[in-house]
C-alpha cells in the first residue's frame, strides 16, 4: 500500500517509521525545508539503538530508508491509499492541509488526521468527501507504543474505516474505536489521574506520597512523575483545552496548583525542576489515596461509555496501552465492586469545596 505522511516532526516522522518498517511505500513531506532535508537522518539516528541491540542490522535499516520518500510538498504524496497529516494542533491549519490534498487523491483514498485534542468532524467540513475522512490517533513514541485510537465522524464510511484499521493493525499496533469526542478515550478519562491528586495537593498532601501510594497499587508511574515526565505546560495546555470543550465542567477542574507550577516554570524533567523531588514511601493511607484517584477514574470513564460510540472493553484497554496502567477503570471497577464506588464518590461529593460541586456525581451506571 502507498502511505503519505503530512508533517515530519517527531509524532509525523514516528508514524512514516511504523508504516515503513511494516513493508509499506512511505511518501511524507513538511512545510519545512530543514525538516524535510533531515528527515532520513534522524530516522537513520533513531533506528540506530536497535542496531546496536542486534534487533536489526543494517541491511534492515537501509531497507526501511528505502522505502521512505521525502518530497517538496503536498502535490507530490499522489497517488496514495492512505494519507496520514501529522501538523500543529490548529483546526484552520489542518483544513487548508486537506483542502489541497484531496482533489490530488482518487476516490476511495483514507484521509487520517493525527489529533490529538480537536475534532474529526470539524476537521472534515468543506471537504468534497468527507466520508473518507477520520482520525488516527498516535501515541508518543509512535513506533514503542502499540495503541492507536482510531476516530470515525457521524459520516465516515464503513469502508474507510476498515482499511484504516487493517493498515495499521498490520502494522503492529492495537487499535481501539473512539468518539468524536473531546479528548477521544485516553486523554479524557486519564484527567482524573492528574486531578484528583492535584486536589489532595492543594488540601496538604505531597505529591510524593501520592505517587507513592500509585506506585504500591502498581502503576508504573505516579501521576506527579508523570506530569514530570510530559511536562507541566504540556499538561496544563491539555487540561485546559479539554476544560473548554466541556463547558467547565467541574470534573476537569484547573487546579491553581498546576498553573503556580507552569508560572514559576518547573515543568518537570525538561527544565531539572518539577513536582517529586526524589522517592517516597507509600503512607499508611495509601489505599485511601488509591481508592480516591481510581474512584474518579471509573466514574469518567462510565461518563464517557454512558454518552455512547466506545465499549468498555475499548476503554479498559487503551488506558493500560496508552498510559500503561496495571488495569483499566472497568477492571478497577469490577475488583472494588459497585457499592465500594458509589460510597467513595457520593462521599467526596459531600465534602467538595463549592468550585468542585458536581465532579464527583456518579454517573448512570453507578448511580
């Protein structure tokens, strides 16, 4: 199959790499010159590790480069089967992007946007045929991390869609349906991670022992270390825009915490600074902390599986590929059982502050 690619960045160029290394014809582009002229190098840098590790040899390597083409600009992707556009996070730029490409594409070609927080359908308006348009969701490292969330809009054909999935699953990745919705599956039901500790940071308990506590439960990471990790501004951007999109509701809160923590500018691993500062152990409570965080973190995903386009079975697993939880939010669910869920959450309503009033009602199917 022809596989084009729209953007040579880090998520774009992962992509052209996952596509590539699955036997498949890669033609990518950028607006950039310098990324378009760095391209295969950084590529050819990034395979390097796994020559070194003996996962490939340089004859694997100068395959995969070989069958990737970088080209001057969008006119020069046709013909393609599927078009993946990988560019900056901002829906007018995306438009114009496939309001030049799809008179160059036939027919029956797939337009993929890699987004990450906008909508698909927005995305899709002004097109000729929007019915070949979805989204292909990525997550960073694309050629590590094994799920892709692939989005329909209410008019996306069936036909598009399987050959969406059939391309990248061949590819090696587990993909999961999402709805067009804000934040897709992983990045809206993870906020209660990073919330509901925010909020028992601002009532006097340290981040250490809250990731302290998640670490004993069994998560890789803390929620703390991982803001740490992809940045406080990062996380910030995303809270904030997923706040927007659903009215302010008080279930995606912005804590001043966080924004304290962007204003003095510790965002984590990227300027030395951040919020945990060296180990901790776990406190005598920490199943409190735990039962409160993961509380939460079912409650938002039963919100999202009540509003409809998702399973269960969909969201548990891309919360432990997207984010390598231990266990998804049903199977959490299902281990503490309903009534456990309904107490703690019916109790956390009961003493929220007046801003937090609402962001603990349970949602239908714990109610």
């Amino acid at each position: 199959m022809r596989i084009g690619i729209i953007g040579l960045g880090a998520m774009g160029l992962g992509i052209a790499q996952v596509f590539a290394a699955a036997g498949h014809r890669v033609t990518a582009t950028d607006a950039s010159a310098s990324a378009r002229e760095s391209a295969r190098d950084r590529l050819a840098q990034a395979l390097a590790p796994r020559v070194a590790k003996g996962a490939m040899t340089s004859d694997d390597v100068e395959a995969l480069l070989a069958r990737l083409t970088v080209v001057a600009q969008v006119a020069d992707l046709a013909p393609a089967d599927l078009v993946i556009e990988a560019v900056v996070e901002r829906l007018a730029v995306k438009q114009a992007v496939f309001a030049v490409l799809e008179p160059l594409l036939p027919p029956e070609a797939v337009l993929a946007t890699h987004t990450s927080s906008l909508s698909v359908s927005s995305i899709s308006s002004g097109l000729s045929r929007p019915n070949r348009m979805l989204g292909l969701h990525f997550f960073n490292p694309a050629p590590v991390m094994k799920l892709v969330e692939l989005i329909p809009h209410s008019g996306t054909d069936a036909s598009a869609l399987a050959l969406a999935r059939s391309l990248t699953e061949g590819a090696g990745k587990v993909v999961v349906s999402a709805p067009d919705r804000p934040g897709f599956i992983v990045n809206r039901s993870a906020r209660p991670l990073y919330g509901e500790a925010l909020a028992m940071l601002e009532q006097g308990r340290s981040a250490a022992e809250i990731d302290a506590a998640m670490v004993a439960a069994g998560y890789r990471l803390g929620p703390f270390a991982l803001i740490d990790l992809i940045g406080a501004d990062i996380n910030l951007a995303a809270t904030e825009g997923l706040s927007a999109a659903m009215n302010g509701h008080p279930r995606y809160h912005v804590f001043a915490a966080l924004r304290a923590q962007v204003a003095k500018g510790d965002l984590g691993r990227k300027t030395g600074r951040g919020f945990v500062l060296g180990d901790a152990t776990a406190p005598v409570d920490a199943a409190a902390i735990t039962l409160r965080i993961e509380a939460t973190l079912v409650n938002e995903a039963a919100w999202l599986l009540a509003e409809g386009g998702v399973t269960a079975g969909d969201i548990d697993t891309a919360m432990r590929l997207g984010l390598n939880f231990p266990r998804g939010p049903f199977e959490v669910l299902a281990g503490y059982g309903f009534a456990k869920m309904r107490e703690t959450l019916t109790g956390l309503e009961a003493e929220a502050p007046e801003h937090l009033r609402g962001r603990y009602v349970p949602a239908p199917m714990l109610a």
